[in-house]
C-alpha cells in the first residue's frame, strides 16, 4: 500500500541544506522571493503545489509534480524555467521537509506576547509529523531573501541546541550583575 500523501499551497526549497516550504496567502510573494533565493545559490524543488510523503522513518519527504518539474511561476514574469535559466544545480528533484515558513504582511503579525525577544516558532503536523513553522512579517524595506537565509540559520543552529535569546539574556543578566 502505497505511503499517503498530500499537497500543500507554497513554493518548496532547499536552503542551507534545509527543506523549506514558503507558505502564505495568494499575492504575497513567494514565487519571487523563491526566484530571488535560487539566484542566491538555493535549490528550487516545487513551485505552488509540492506534494509530501511520509517515509518509513517519520520525517516527510517532498518532491514537484511532473508537470510542474522545473518551472516557477512569478507575477508579473510568468512561467520561467529555472534550470534553463540558472543551471540544472538549481533544482532538486526532492529533499526532507524541514520547516514551514509562513510569510505574513506585517501589519498582521502579532510577536509573542510574553516576549518580544522571541521567535514565532511553532510547531504543525503534516501526515502525523511534528514540524517546526514560523512566521515571518513580510515588510516591504525588508531584504527578504536575507530574512528567509536568516530565520534558516538561525532554525539550523536552534535545531542544533543554540538559542541566542536565551544566551542574550545570560550576557545581559551577568553585566547587570557585575554592575551591582
């Protein structure tokens, strides 16, 4: 019997080694700022509709549809074939799904209450496994790509047993101290 599947709404990347998927609603901006982190050096697997699976050991897998294999679409651009522009490093046929990034417009971003010095990181099932999702204000001043690279790295070094707020406030905490 074959592994269930399902299909999520955004554009599917590998960042920093890092299988992403770049969530939000219609019009936000995905497709471009995809575009925008493939002329980075990133790998493009899915434009719009990448479909998931669940392996055998309890991490999700995800790939392109093979009508959609290559090719992004960009408002304003249109239909764009990414290995004919960029070279065929810049797609990937899969990767491990790893975190769910959702752009939200800025004026509808609420930080966490309870500390502003935080992320948004959460955590979303998909096929009955836990993954880390975060959301990120989309702001028009803001570089983007350089906040998606950002968020990656800092979920990467998180990932590996790294918090810099709580390391910020050990800093803070001990020069308080030493003051006293």
């Amino acid at each position: 019997m074959p592994a269930p599947t399902k299909i999520l709404h955004g554009v599917f990347i590998e960042i920093f080694d890092t299988g992403v998927l770049l969530e939000g609603s219609n019009g936000i901006g995905k497709s471009a700022l995809a575009l925008d982190l493939v002329s980075r050096g990133h790998k493009l697997i899915a434009d719009d509709a990448p479909e998931f699976r669940c392996c055998a050991t309890a991490t999700i897998n995800g790939n392109c549809p093979a009508p959609l294999q290559d090719f992004i679409e960009v408002f304003g651009l249109g239909m764009l074939n990414i290995p004919a522009m960029f070279g065929t490093d810049a797609v990937k046929k899969s990767c491990q799904l790893q975190l769910l990034l959702t752009l939200i417009p800025a004026t509808q971003f609420k930080p966490a209450e309870d500390n502003h010095l935080k992320s948004s990181l959460q955590r979303r099932t998909v096929l009955d496994v836990v993954i880390p999702a975060i959301e990120l204000p989309v702001m028009p001043e803001q570089n983007m790509a350089v906040m998606v690279e950002s968020t990656v790295r800092n979920h990467v070094l998180r990932s590996a047993g790294y918090n810099a707020t709580e390391e910020f406030v050990r800093k803070q905490y001990s020069f308080l101290e030493r003051k006293k």
